[in-house]
C-alpha cells in the first residue's frame, strides 16, 4: 500500500475513533440485542440516539453510495470503522432484511427512482423489510412457487402464500418472488415489492419449539401492487432473487443479523462454571475439555476464512457462491456450540421456566432449541451441499435449479 493511502487511512482511523468517543453513549455498551430480529425493541433514549447519530454519518451501511444515505466509504475505511466499534464494544444499530439483502440486491438491479425511493429509508433504519420467497409447496424446490400476479394495465393483482416470513409481523415492505408466467418455471418468476399495510395482506406468526414467533404464514387476497415495484424485467426475479440469496447467505454466515449465533466464549465461561476445574488449573472433565478445545479451533479457523472470503467479497462483485460453504460452517459451528453449552450445564440447562432455573440457564435451553433452525434458514443444509458441489466445485448437475 503506498504511504499516501497508509497516512490517510490512518488519519481516517483517528477520525473515527475520535467520532466514537463523542458520540457512542456508554450505556449501550455490549447491549447489541437491542436490534435483534426476534423480537423488536423500540427505539428510545440512548438506542434512539445511537442510531440517528450512526444513520446521519450513513455508517449503518458504510460502503453504500452517500447519494442514497450511505457512508460513501472503501473496503479499507469500512474495516477500520469495523475494527474501531469493536474496540469500545460499540455496534451498529443499523439492521434487518433491508441492510442484509434487499438494499445490496436494489442497489445493483433496482431502478433510479426504486433506489431514491428505498434505499434512504433502508440506510437510517427507517422501515422494515421482509422475505417473501418460500411457500408451503415451494421450500427447497423456491421455484415451483405458486404465488401469482396478474397482469391488470398499471398494476398486479397478486394472490397467494408464502412461509417462513421472517417478522412479516412487523414488516412495512416486502420483497417477493411471484409467478407472472405459468408456462415457464425459472423464466416465469418475477420480483415485486409489496407495502405489508396495502389491503389483502395478513400475517400469521408461527410459534417455534424455542416459544418466540419470528416466522409468520402470509397471505396475499387480490393485493393490487403498482408496476413501478417491479424489480428487474418481467419474468426476470429468478436472477435478482438468487442474487439476494447470495447476499443473505453472505449475512448469515457472519453479518450482523438473521438466525442468533452462539458465542464460543460464552461456552468457555459456562464450562468453568459448570463443570469446574481441577487442581492443574484444567477443565475437570477430560472427554468435554477435549470437544471444548476443539470447538474453539473451529471457531477460530472460521473467523479466519469469514475474514478472507470477507475481504474476497469486497474486492469483486460481492458474495458468491462460495458463501454457501460458509453458511454451512456458521450453522454447523453454532449448533456445535449451543449443544455444548447446554451439556455443561447439565440438568440445569433444561430449563423451561420457574423456579430452580436461572435466566441465563433458561435462555441457554431456549438458544439450544432456537439454533436448530439455523440449518434450515436461508437455505437448508442439504441445498448448500448442492450448491457448493455444483457452483463451487464443478460436479455434474444432475438436478434441477435449487434455492
């Protein structure tokens, strides 16, 4: 890197540290669980404040264009932001579908007038976004969906079902894969955007093994949707949303939203505790100490290849396939984790509610429970396995397009 790049992106880090410091409120400090997806926190006091401060700088979304609300930042300056947040346990409040999905997917297929229209309210945090993509006969296999929209002059007329709505509930938008043509199956699939308050649509949350409602069932009744929502051309949505997918699997093998992730050193933590130490210092039971220890080089080797297939993305054209292979470390990872955590705790991490059973050990079973779904969400396992020996390795396909 040439010393003038090196002096200024220094100068850059200063600059934000210094930002930080003025402006981070301390009492958010490791309160990232305020913008979780599961459950929606209003905004208010310190949160309220945090996030206008990060959504008028544009560093919710750091590298977005500054026309649209962005940051306007590089890959270079986007890491030391990154890197500096950290440092003070600072976070971006900044989330959800519209950052992790949907506002890359616009910004390269959208329109001028969808962008200036979407994507500001997307970069301060403004609205909320869901994923109309899965139906009850349509998961694995997206594109046999059903869900269809009519040609009516200057508008659709859509009818129909999708699953798995992530906080559909809460949504004010929705972006969604519909059939404008049945004699085709991918070249029949269009991408539309869908105001979630428009007259014919209902959400229906579904309550999971973990007791939260994240996902919904949503129905469309004779929902008219402008044409000026469509995304890409008519009968084009099978190539924009498989590119949104890439963006989402990019996000949940390591962004900062979508299924919970488990922390390796909450692990570390609750086996000392639990389990207890011997008199070498040394976690007393051998067998766990040994899947402990493993579990912590999975960890790490994962941080490592999240960081280079990171940096890989930003110096092209975004995610690839190969994040695919990376969602299936995060889920297997993850899962790994939870099941861990909850064997040191023994008895006490099958806890429901009550007495006898503390928050945290409450909360443990509940994660436990709730992570199981994270080899489903965005993609179940078995798909990514096709994905990857398809798209990433070269085998032969000797199956249909897959989600």
């Amino acid at each position: 890197m040439a010393d003038g790049v090196t002096t200024d992106l220094e100068a850059f880090r200063l600059e934000v540290r210094d930002w930080l410091k003025q402006n981070f409120p301390q009492s958010l400090i490791g309160r990232s669980d305020l913008a979780a997806l599961e459950s929606p926190a209003p905004v208010e006091g310190d949160y309220k404040l945090w996030k206008e401060r990060m959504a008028d700088r544009g560093w919710g979304v750091p590298t977005w264009p500054a026309a649209y609300g962005g940051g306007g930042l590089s890959s270079e300056q986007a890491k030391i932001l990154r890197q500096e947040m950290a440092a003070i346990g600072a976070w971006n409040p900044i989330v959800g579908m519209g950052i992790m999905m949907f506002g890359p997917t616009l910004l390269e297929y959208g329109t001028e007038a969808q962008k200036a229209q979407h994507i500001p309210p997307i970069a301060r945090g403004e609205l909320r976004w869901c994923q109309g993509y899965s139906e009850p006969g349509a998961g694995s296999d997206l594109a046999s969906l059903q869900t269809k929209a009519v040609d009516r002059g200057d508008s659709f007329l859509v009818n129909g079902q999708k699953i798995w709505t992530s906080g559909a509930q809460w949504a004010d938008w929705c972006f969604c894969l519909v059939r404008t043509d049945f004699t085709k199956k991918h070249e029949g699939i269009s991408f539309l955007l869908i105001d979630m308050r428009a007259p014919g649509v209902e959400t229906r949350p579904i309550k999971l093994i973990a007791g939260s409602s994240p996902f919904c069932e949503t129905f469309f009744t004779d929902v008219s949707v402008p044409k000026e929502n469509l995304v890409g051309p008519l009968n084009g949505g099978w190539t924009v949303g498989k590119r949104l997918l890439e963006h989402e699997r990019n996000s949940l093998s390591g962004g900062t939203d979508g299924p919970p992730r488990v922390d390796p050193a909450d692990l570390t933590r609750h086996a000392k505790a639990y389990i207890g130490l011997d008199e070498s210092g040394r976690l007393a039971d051998r067998d766990f100490r040994t899947r402990m220890t493993q579990n912590q080089m999975d960890a790490h080797a994962y941080a490592l290849t999240l960081r280079r297939v990171a940096e890989a993305g930003r110096s092209e054209r975004g995610p690839s396939a190969a994040v695919s292979i990376m969602k299936l470390a995060a889920s297997k990872l993850h899962t790994d984790t939870a099941e861990l955590i909850v064997e040191a705790m023994g008895r006490q991490g099958l806890g429901w509610e009550g007495e006898g059973f503390s928050s945290e050990e409450i909360a443990a079973g509940r994660q436990y429970l709730r992570i199981k779904s994270s080899t489903i969400a965005g993609g179940s396992t078995e798909v990514q396995n096709n994905i990857v020996s398809k798209r990433v390795l070269g085998l032969p396909d000797t199956t249909s397009h897959t989600r």
